[in-house]
C-alpha cells in the first residue's frame, strides 16, 4: 500500500510527517518514508515531450499485426491508456498521483517498451534553452 501526502510549508510537513509515522508504526514489517521534492516547471515540461512528441511518434510509426498479413496502428489516447495499465505502480490510479521521479520512470519504461518491442525510432529533437 503507497501512502503519499504532498505540502508546500512547514506545518503541513510536520503534520503529513506525522500521519505517516503514525500508520507506519502500526503496520507489520518494515516501512520506507521518503521525502521527494516536486520541481513544477520540470514535470510540465517531462508531460509536455511524452504526451507530444513521444505518443505521437509511437502513434505513427508502431504497427501492430491484428490478423494475418494484417497491421494497425493505434492513437496516442489508446497508447497513453496501455502504458498506464502496464506500467504504472500499484497502488496507484493515475499518472497525477505518481511523483516527480515516478513519472520519470514511467515515461522512460514507456519510452524503452516503444523502441524495445515495437521498434519504434525516435527523432531527436534539440531545443534550444531560453536562457
């Protein structure tokens, strides 16, 4: 079971800390309390590149044999859909509910499975820094 509580001061640290630590105490065995710190800017950039560029170029260029001699392709919501379902860690509902690091690996095993087992190519595209 995955118990997460996100807070942006101290006082509802402290408190999330404590409905954590409380629950821990009470369960069986060994429990991991982990503190990950959310950069807002990154994760919409990291949403932005696979809801774009990564679903679309798998939506393009994976063909799924359905019948013989016969292939498909699917839509970025069908991959996007499948992915979840695959990929994402129990305990968990929705990409929403994963952290920063967890989103990370999911796109990166989405990313791996594409090129892996469907042969999918992708394109590399540089983006400049604003800066």
């Amino acid at each position: 079971m995955i118990e997460q509580r996100r807070f942006s001061d101290r006082e509802a640290a402290h408190r999330a800390f404590n409905e954590l630590y409380a629950m821990a105490k009470q369960r069986p065995g060994r429990q991991l309390l982990r503190l990950v710190e959310l950069d807002p800017e990154w994760r919409r950039q990291l949403r932005g590149a696979f809801h774009g560029d990564v679903l679309r170029e798998i939506a393009e260029k994976a063909w799924i044999p359905v019948a013989s001699g016969i292939r498909t392709r699917y839509t970025k919501a069908c991959w996007k859909e499948l992915f979840r379902d695959w990929f994402l860690p129990d305990g968990f509902e929705s990409t929403e509910d994963l952290d920063d690091y967890e989103y990370a690996e999911f796109v990166l095993q989405s990313c791996a499975f594409a090129a892996m087992e469907l042969g999918v190519e992708f394109s590399i595209n540089e983006r400049t820094d604003p800066q």
